[in-house]
C-alpha cells in the first residue's frame, strides 16, 4: 500500500490522508468516532471515484489511524477543525459523506463553511452524541466518575479494548451541537439509517430529517442494517446516493 500524503494543521497536527485526482465537485469521505480512512466504506468509494474519474479525499483526524497525536487528548472541536483543513486539500465545493460522528462533522461544516459544501451524503449520523446518547445515557455514578476522575471505560463491541470517555469529549462537544438551534442544509441531503443499528437509533435519523430545513432531502431506511453499514447492498446504497446528490448538484 502506498504511503499516505500529510496535510499539517493551522492548529499544528499531522494528518494522513489518500487523495484521487479527477473531476469535481470532489467527495470527501468523514469518518466515524475512532474509525479510520482503511474502513471497508472509505475505500469501497475511493475505488468507486477512481472508477468514474471523481476527485475524492479520505483522510485520518488527529488521534485516528496514521494522523498524529492521542486519540484521547481529542474532541469534536479538534477533529472539526482537522475536516476544514481538509477540505483545504480539493477545489471548489465538495459533497461530503459522513459517516456517524462524520455526520455530525459534515453538519457542522455544512454551518461554519457553507460555501464549500455542494450537498451532503450522511451513513447513520451521529450529530450530538456525546451529549444525547453518551451523557444522556450514563448513571449517576458513571457521571460522577467523569467528573471527577476525568474519564470514564466503557465496554465496545468493535474491539478488545474498552471506549474510553474524557470530560473534555463531554464539556466540549457542548459548544457543537447541531440539533439546538436552526440547521440550513440548502443543498441535496440524503441521509442513509440502518433499522438493527445498535449505536444510533433510528429516532436520531428521523429527528435530523425534522430538524434540519433543506428542500431537497431524503432519508432512506434500511431493514437489517446495522451501524457498520457495509454490506455489500449497503455500499451500492452509498454509492448511489452519492451519483443522486452529484447528478442533482451537476
């Protein structure tokens, strides 16, 4: 596999990152909450791109896969920032495909710098996780711990090693959540949910759709699909959405 190219930050952080040259708009795939750009989506549509002769970007935030720094020195803010400086790395205006914390970082991009996104693919979107499903979601005691000790272990079912949760994920992600206040998206969206997603339910999917004010967007349930959203059907799906967003955004 060849080496990936290095983008440093504003903020100072070394990031990994693959990109195909090709026609534009370019698509820029965001990845989830300690995923990486090797997963099974981001080079299904790398090789969907390179296939049609699409520009495409997938990259590692800071803390993730080969990018520099600790995964838990990081919050949303941080990898935010690591997605606008990204997107330094394509011309014009992208469509984005976020895939669950990825969702939230495209709605936040979709906010901070609406000039540079075309439209919008989402893949069981997380937007406000560490406030509705992780805070919302612990104890008494597990919140004390947090507090207290700054962090807290939580079992995963993607690997041998726990979640670890840092306060400064929780206090932080605070001051970007994107389903308080109005949330434009006046481009084409289509959101992609799984119905056996044990990570995000599908409420999340349908609260978006509600919230967000777009005239172009759909979402698409998907019986059986669960939170990894990459069986092959599954992938087909994604790509699709992508040709029905780039064929709307010409």
């Amino acid at each position: 596999m060849a080496e990936p190219s290095w983008l440093t930050t504003p903020e100072g952080r070394r990031l990994g990152y693959y990109k195909v040259e090709g026609a534009g708009p370019a698509v820029v795939f965001l990845g989830g909450f300690r995923s990486d750009m090797e997963g099974t989506k981001a080079l299904f549509l790398e090789d969907w791109a390179r296939a049609r002769g699409r520009a495409f970007l997938r990259f590692d935030y800071s803390g993730h896969g080969q990018s520099s720094g600790d995964f838990l020195d990081g919050a949303i803010g941080d990898w935010f920032e690591d997605a606008c400086a990204a997107l330094s790395l394509v011309d014009g205006r992208a469509v984005l495909v976020g895939s669950s914390m990825g969702g939230w970082i495209s709605l936040l991009l979709a906010c901070e710098v609406p000039e540079r996104v075309a439209g919008l693919v989402t893949i069981a979107a997380a937007p406000d996780f560490t406030e509705d499903s992780m805070w919302a979601g612990f104890d008494d005691a597990q919140k004390r711990m947090l507090t207290d000790a700054g962090r807290l272990e939580l079992p995963s079912d993607y690997s041998d090693e726990p979640y670890v949760i840092t306060r400064r994920l929780i206090e932080e992600g605070r001051g970007r959540l994107v389903l308080r206040d109005p949330l434009p998206l006046p481009f084409p969206v289509r959101s992609l949910q799984g119905t056996a997603d044990a990570d995000v339910d599908m409420s999340v999917a349908l609260r978006l759709l509600d919230h967000a004010e777009g005239g172009d967007m759909r979402l698409t349930l998907v019986k059986g699909a669960d939170h990894r959203f990459s069986s092959p059907d599954c992938l087909e799906l994604i790509a699709a959405s992508v040709d029905e967003v780039l064929a709307a955004v010409g």
